[in-house]
C-alpha cells in the first residue's frame, strides 16, 4: 500500500515554471476515502484496465481543454489507488511524444495480458506509476497546476457516496446532483417543494415520500491553469 508519508517530487523542466508536489496530501485523502467506502485494492485491480480506458475514451472525445484535464485527473486517482509499493520520486520531463503514444508504451496489449494472466504486482506497480508520470506531465503540458487538479479531482470524488457493484468491478455513486437547477430539471412535473440542508437537497415529491440527493462537487478546473499560461 501506498503510505501517506511517501513524497513525490514533480519537477517542470520547460523553463517556463516549476511544480514541487508533496504526494501526502493526495494520498491520504485517498487512502481515507477508500477507507470509508471499504474499497480493497484487490477490487481496484479488477476493474481497473476497464476504468482507465474508459477514461482513456473521454480524453480523447474532449472537446474542451477542462475535459482532458478531467479525464488524465481520474487517470491519476485509478492508478494510485491501484499501487501497492511505495513511491519514491517522479520527475516530469518534457517529452515530445503524444500523450495516445506514450499510453500505448505503458499499457500495450501484450503487456496488459502478461501482466494480468501471470498476476506479476511488480509490473503492474511499475506500469501504474510510469501512467501516473505520463499523465502530469501531460496535465503540466496543458498549462495546469497539477496540486490545483488534483484537489479538484479528489473534491469532487470525495463528495460521492455509494456502494461498490461486483458485477463491474466499480464503485457506483449513489444519486446526486452537481446543482440546484440540474436536481429540478430532472424531476421536473415530479415534486411539489424542496429542502435546501448543507450537503443534500431534500425533495417532497408529488406523492407525498421525499427523496434526499446529495449534493456533488463539481471540479472546476478553469481555475487550476498556470499563471504562466494565462
């Protein structure tokens, strides 16, 4: 396991700023939030090729800048909570390559296979962690602060409740709403008031019942660019 001591320096080499981030933070907030949820590494892993090129998936679909950001953020979040050694320091580096090629490197389908049908943590660890390299420096590539994204990322995860599903190997997030206006539209005609508390919206519906749907946070990543990039 990934331990909330373990430090991670991230050094920018572009010239144009530097980043020096203490991964403590970040990992304990993760370890509490899995903590909470009750999710083992081992149900981590098995779903966790599925849920990085899903991710994968939206990166490339991104029309905005934000959503790639959005997507390489939870890319991140995966991969950590899939290591179970402890990191030592990783070092951003300008690299040329496309973000596309550089994850085809790491999680090529021959690799994929070898790693997962002989169960090698080693090289999964390895791998894991060369994604979450790839994916900084592509974040710090796009003019974002790599602390301010992942704050956000882990906000909004952080906001969730939910339950595991084993039939998909994936934590599902109860229902909720990232505002006011997106919880009335979508039970619009079905209640007839609601209650405004500090973490839910509580619903009195047309039938008399009332519903609580929490209130998620919504990572606002147009705040988390570089100074040097505005």
């Amino acid at each position: 396991m990934l331990h909330s001591n373990d430090k991670i320096k991230i050094e920018s080499l572009n010239n144009t700023h530097t980043n020096t981030i203490n991964m403590e933070h970040i990992i304990s907030r993760l370890q509490s939030w899995r903590k909470e949820r009750n999710i083992a590494i081992e149900f981590s892993r098995k779903g966790y090729i599925g849920n990085i090129f899903e991710e994968l998936s939206e990166y490339c679909r991104g029309t905005e800048v934000e959503d790639k950001i959005d997507a390489l953020a939870d890319i991140c979040v995966f991969s950590l909570n899939n290591i179970d050694t402890k990191i030592n320091c990783i070092t951003i580096e300008k690299n040329h390559d496309s973000f596309l090629y550089r994850f085809s490197e790491t999680f090529s389908t021959k690799y994929i296979q070898e790693v997962y049908k002989e169960n090698i943590n080693s090289k999964l660890n390895t791998a894991c962690t060369e994604l979450v390299k790839i994916a900084f420096e592509e974040i710090d590539n796009l003019g974002f602060n790599i602390n301010l994204v992942m704050n956000e990322t882990i906000k909004e995860i952080e906001s969730r409740t939910g339950s595991l599903d084993n039939t998909i190997n994936k934590f599902v997030k109860s229902e909720g709403a990232y505002t006011l206006e997106e919880l009335l539209n979508k039970y619009k005609g079905k209640y007839t008031s609601y209650k405004d508390e500090q973490s839910k919206w509580i619903l009195i519906l047309c039938d008399g019942t009332t519903k609580d749907i929490v209130k998620w946070h919504k990572a606002n990543y147009k705040q988390c660019r570089n100074s040097t990039f505005n």
